[in-house]
C-alpha cells in the first residue's frame, strides 16, 4: 500500500509504525514474563469459562455455520475457524470476569488479544517468541488508547475491554500477520470503525461477548487489510472518527508519552479471588493479618474493613443468599477468608455456602466503613477476643515486582481451573509450555494440551 | 423468556412487542409493493456491486474460512454460512452506493435488512410473505430509532446505516426465527451493544462493509437470543445504552410518534442515476425538459441549475477527468442528461466519457448556483437559442406515490445492472418473482436464479 496521508506522523500512524516494528528481542525481560504469565492465566480462566452456558451458545452456533476446523477451542474438544476460535476463546475467557486488568487501558487486557494470538497463532503455525510479541503489541495497544482517550470514554457507557481491545486484537493479529505500517493502519482502521460494547451490559452474557467480538473483529480487520481492503489510514484522530465520536477527554500529550513507554505488559494485575474484584484488597488484608498472627476465626472479636464509599454501591451485599451474591459481599468474603477457604475457586461460590452457620457468624462481626477520603487500599483492623488489634492496609491495584512469587500465586490459581477440567498432569504441562513459550518454534503439541480429553478428568 | 423488566412500556420492549406481532395480513398494501421494489433493487445493485473488488475480497475470506454452503452469495457462484452471506451481499449491495435512502432512518434501509432476510429466510425455508414481513419490520425498526435518536446521531459521526441498521437487522431476523416479545428485546441489545460504523469511512470499502456487518450482527444477534443468551432487554434507554451513549437529541416524544406509524417503507427513495445522490434532482429535471419539449442539445443556449450552497462541497466538480469525478458533478451530469446518455449504468461513467468533446461542450453551458434560502429542490432554467426559457423544479427525496411508474423506473434500473451478468432472461424472471414473492411458500428456484451461471452472459 503506498496511500499514507502527507502527515506520517499523526497517532494513527504513529501506532501503527510502532506495532509493525515490534520485535522480540526488544520486549524488556519483565514484560516477556508477566506475558507469559497473562498468557497462562488467560488459558486458565478460558478453560473454566468454557463450561458456562454462555460458551456452549457459542460453540452451538459455530457448529451450525460450520468452518474449516483452523484453530483449537481452549478447554473443549472441538475446533473452529480462526475467527469463530477467537469469539468463542474471548467470550469464554471473560465469562467468569476473572481475567487480569490493567489501570491504563481502564479494562481487561489480555481476553481480547490472547485469543487471537493463539487461534491466529495455531493457523500461521507462528513460533512462541512470535506469539509473545504479538501480544505484548496488543497489550500496548489498549494502554496507549486508553491514555489517549482518557477517562470519559468508560464513564461515558464504553466497555474499553471492547472497544480499546478490538485495537489490541487487530494490533496483535497484524503482527503476527508481518503486516507493514500503512496495512497495520488500514487494519486498525476497519477494526475501529467496528469496535463496540455497552456497560450497561455488564451483568449479562454480552459482557464476555464484547471480548470475543472484539478479539474476532480484530482477526477479520487484519485479515482484511492483508487482502488490501481499504480503509482510512487515521481512524483514531480523524474528523468523524473513533476519538472525536467516542470520548470527549482525548489528550495527543498523554498519547505521546503513552507511546514512549517501551511495554505496558509489565503492569498487568492478575486477579487471585473469584469475586468482584472491589473485594480483592479486603481479602488479601484479612488473610494476611490471620497467616502473619495465627490467630484462629474462633479468636476474632470484630472486624473493620475500610473502603473507599463507591465500593458500598458495588460489592456491599449484606447479607449474601446466593453464590453470586457473595462475590459482591466485602462482609462474607472476609469471612471467607477468616475461615481459611479458598476464594481462588470458582466453584466454592455457591449458594449452599452462604448458609454455612459458621460463615454468617463470622461475616456478622465485620463492619464496612468508608475512608474519610479516597484512599486505593482497603485497611482492615482486627480486634481479638483478647484486646489485641491488628491492621493490615492491601491495594491489589500495584502490580508485583516479585515475579517469581507471582508465578507460584498464578500456578496455584490455574490447577485450581485447569485440574478438574484437563487433569493436572495437562495443567503442570501447560503451566511449563507458557513459562518457555519463547523456546518453541513449533507449538503443535501445546495446542493439543489445550483441548479437553475425550473423557474429562473431573475426579482428579 | 419471563425476566421482562417491570416498566413494560420502556421503548425497547415497545418496540419488540411491534416487532414479534408482526404479521404480513397487517401491511398497508402500499408499503408492500414498495417492499417488493425495494428487495427487486436490492438484488440489482447487489449483483452489480459483486464484482467490485471488496466483495471479491469478503468472498475469498469466507473460502478461506470455510462454512455450511446455507445461503445464496447474490449474483456469484458460492454459497455460505448465513452469516457469511449476509455480511457479503450487504457490503456488496452498498458497493456502488446505489441502493436506496430514507429520510426517517438518515440512511440506506434496505441493505442492512434484505442480506438478512435473503439468507436466513432461504436457510429457515420461509415463504414470501414471511420475507415481505421481516423485511418490513426490520425498515420500520431503522426509521422509528432514526426518529428517536434525531439528528445528532448522523451529525456526531455516527453512520446510520451501520448503526441503525444493525438493529433494522436483527428485527428481521427475529421476526423471521418469529421470536417472542422478550427474545427479540435481547436480540436487540446483542444487536444494540454491537453496533458500529464510523462516517469518517465513506469514501473507502468500510463504507459498504458497514451494511454487511449490520447485517451479519443482526443475524447473529437473532440466533444468539433464540438460543437463550442473555441481554438487557432494555438496551436503547438504559442508563449508558445506545442512546445515552450515541445521541445527544433523544426524543421519547418522536419514539412515540414514529411507533405509531404502520409502515414506513412505502417511503423508501429510490436511486436511478449511478452518481452521487445530489445530482438525481438536477438530472431529473434536465432529462424532464428535454423530454417534454423535444429540442436538441444543439439548441441550448444556456442552463442553469440552481441547487443548496450545501451542494457545492459535494457534487460540483467543475471538469471533472474521471467517471469517479464525473459522478459528483452537477454540470457533467446534466451534459450527460441533455445528451440523452443512460445515467443509470454503472458502467458508463468511464475516464473516457469525460473527455468526449460534446459532453465538455454542454457541460461548458451549465452554470450552478444557489438558492438564496435552502430549498429541497433542485430548480433548472434552460435557455435556448431562440430565446425561449424553461424551468423546471425537481426533488427526487419526494417519495414517488405512482407505483406503477416506480416499478418501470425500477425495471429499467434493474435490466441495466443484472442483464450483462444473469442475463435478459433470469433478470426478467427475477422481476417477476418480486412483483409475486408474496405467493411463492417455496422460494429454491428464486434462489438459484440469484446465482451466476456457470458462465455469464456477458455479451447479452
């Protein structure tokens, strides 16, 4: 293509020259770990996801329309086009909210890159380090939006896990795609001019479907662009376009600085309770505070867990009845983990639990109170039976620097999705096929990992 | 379904109800012989536009996917999944931008809807008169929201036929799947919170692509819904829904209004000349002239066309040297129509033509100018050599109410884009089956004259 607008450097432009040249060997150390881990936890949540009903919709209607059986189906034995593997992988892997976040792109990063890079991935027989550029790529992508756009984009009603991420999943797949800059641009270009997703969805199925829209409308808009379907080459800054339609905080200054950080990766937050995760602060304090003293639940006088007032409107349930209401309950999670379960579990959250005696006891001696001013950690004091007090302050939203204990909170986290489902000898595999994903030039066997055993292991 | 929210009278399920009621018995007799024009225009421009390369490329990309050969690809050899085959022939059907407007919608409403109804109805085995219904139904749901949503929406960027579109889509898919009240609500908010298409694309292949994913989206949505994925069922007024977030000019008011309405196809605008929309007037009025006074281009002194200021960033290239530059010139246009030169062929405006001396030479009398205060019509005052003047006012957005001189107009439009490619014959067998689709329960040899031959007949 050689159609590229006489001013080389606007945004769109700008963003496309940097995913074209994206390489390898010029991803920092700790980015290429957390992405390998995102990539992991992506497979974790996507294989436990894939067993809710709003997956088996999807997998329904592929098989309906058919397809040439291109890319694995994470979690389950069938296979499906590219573009169909990227929809259902992204929806599933949201389908539980359970998938990481990140504070710049003010969404989940992962769910809609990672499912292109593996359902693409497995198609052009990419390598690892191939698939560990692409997204990284993507990733960047999303945060760079994210600044650019600013905050009045999610405030507005957007779901930026959508609309920035149908960006990150084109980004991606035209890397993987060897897409050069004016391509990559068109490629944004017909990706933008189809990114969509409401909050006022969140609650409902299409929640997750906006990941894997946006994953599978970024596999078409790469693919598109390969075949030299046209496009505008400046979607994002142009009159009409995404950002003057779609926010009203745009900000080229914080593009510019966006765009000089050399990988967003690195910031990933993983999310370790199968709760909302306003509650995550709570629980990480509450369960620090019973590891670092030894007291037991039986020694607990009272419980203060202090949050900033938004969180009342959002995960304050007082006195949960149902699985789903209790990840909204900062009382009855902490009680949780006061009682020692682990809220790392997706299937502890049901409705039975939240009629366990011992349970309601404890959440009845923990009182939410809000800071007198914003504060990003939640403080829980504990006072025992015998007059001591403890407090711990958490704030789950700094990401780790110590990579190595994130890996082994990411391991316990993906057998406790992954074990019942593909056994945990699949699990271990998988787990150390991510940690060396760069290793790999030929990825066929990791692929067959992924897919369900005839007859699953659900004893194990 | 049974969770419909507790204010059933909330626009969205107002809308659902008049949706799942549809019933062909209730369609004003003039919105369905305008309906039948409208789907007969649809397959001409469709098969017209299937040779454009974007179509080209939509077909090679649902090859290399793959999919159950379900649906008829207009006018090609292929067949597709439906899905497949509504995103192909929607985009095709909008590839010359010849397809039909209306005011209500701001937009193309026939060619997110006809895909729809097209595929779905030929894989589902649905009657005529089911097509007519669903076909109706989905126009109707396009001008009721472009009532709602008002000017902003266009104005802020947003391209109607793509947006609206995409819930005119699901409409008809609902009703063809003959979803209940509830599960056509969710169709639309799957519909709804994928909705997309940006006005900064016209002028590249996205512009058409816009339709066909409208329609895709819409069968998508249907499908989903039918097979109990959830969605708000409230997704155009909810609190950051599709109007909050897509309009700034919501009017209830106008919502009302316009639900009241019995069909607002019977006002569909037609387009016979392969230029840009703001040229039909003035070409109308010059071959008008012409015609009623039978004098020669030879005769002409002078013409002057007096049209909107607005026109003059649009469609008044003054010498132009390309059939793409001639389309969007009031003065080469009506030299053409003085010269009594068949406009609505696609392919006679060719770099050729715009330089054939006689052509430059009327085109060199013409003289544009504009009304002193904006004016809907287009008003041409020839001046000949003998002195004589004569005047003419034209506004082709006036719905034409003399159907059967429509249905001519449309004939010959018809012929012109389908003779060379299906050849006289099929063309002529075609008209027949829409002035008829009503009578027809099986509709398999419709389909299969909507494919090419094998070889075509393009010397006919």
């Amino acid at each position: 293509m050689s159609n590229i607008p006489s001013s080389a450097s606007s945004p769109t432009l700008q963003l496309a020259q940097r995913i074209s040249s994206a390489i390898y060997a010029n991803i920092p150390l700790p980015a290429l770990e957390v992405g390998k881990q995102a990539l992991m936890d992506f497979i974790g949540v996507t294989v436990a996801g894939m067993e809710e009903p709003l997956s088996q919709i999807l997998i329904a209607e592929a098989e309906e329309a058919g397809g040439h059986p291109q890319a694995t189906i994470i979690g389950s034995n069938s296979r499906a086009n590219v573009q169909q593997a990227a929809l259902i992988n992204g929806s599933a892997g949201h389908a539980h909210d359970y998938d990481d976040v990140h504070i710049n792109m003010g969404g989940h990063p992962t769910v809609p890159v990672a499912p292109v890079v593996f359902a693409l991935g497995e198609h052009l027989d990419s390598s690892g380090s191939d698939l560990l550029t692409a997204f990284i790529a993507g990733v960047d992508v999303e945060c760079i939006l994210g600044r650019y756009a600013g905050p009045s984009h999610y405030a507005k009603g957007w779901h930026a896990t959508g609309t920035l991420g149908t960006f990150g999943a084109a980004a991606a797949a035209s890397v993987l795609r060897k897409l050069d800059t004016p391509t990559t641009a068109a490629a944004l270009g017909i990706a933008g001019t189809q990114a969509a997703g409401l909050k006022s969805q969140f609650g409902t199925m299409c929640k997750p479907l906006h990941a894997g829209h946006a994953a599978a409308t970024g596999v078409q808009a790469a693919s598109l662009a390969s075949r030299e379907f046209s496009s505008r080459l400046d979607i994002l800054e142009a009159n009409q376009g995404f950002m003057s339609t779609q926010s009203e905080s745009v900000s080229e200054e914080r593009f510019s600085v966006a765009l000089s950080n050399r990988a967003f990766a690195q910031n990933i937050c993983f999310k370790y309770h199968a709760a909302c995760y306003l509650t995550h602060s709570s629980i990480e304090a509450v369960s620090s505070l019973c590891h670092a003293n030894l007291f037991a639940p039986g020694d607990i006088e009272s419980v203060e867990i202090r949050v900033n007032a938004g969180h009342f409107d959002v995960c304050n349930i007082e006195k949960p009845t149902t699985g789903l209401e209790a990840k909204f309950s900062l009382r009855f999670t902490a009680a949780m983990a006061m009682a020692g379960i682990d809220t790392s579990s997706i299937s502890i959250f049901t409705d039975k639990l939240t009629q366990q005696p011992e349970l309601i006891a404890l959440a009845d001696k923990v009182r939410v109170t809000a800071h007198a001013s914003p504060k990003p950690e939640s403080v829980v004091t504990m006072t025992l039976l015998n007059g001591e007090t403890h407090t711990e302050a958490v704030n789950v939203a700094i990401p780790m620097t110590d990579l190595n204990a994130q890996w082994e909170k990411l391991e316990r986290k993906f057998h406790a999705l992954v074990d019942s489902r593909l056994g945990s000898e699949v699990a271990h595999d998988l787990i150390n096929y991510c940690k060396t994903l760069d290793e790999y030039d030929d990825l066929s066997e990791f692929y067959c990992l992924l897919s369900a055993p005839v007859t699953a292991p659900r004893s194990t």
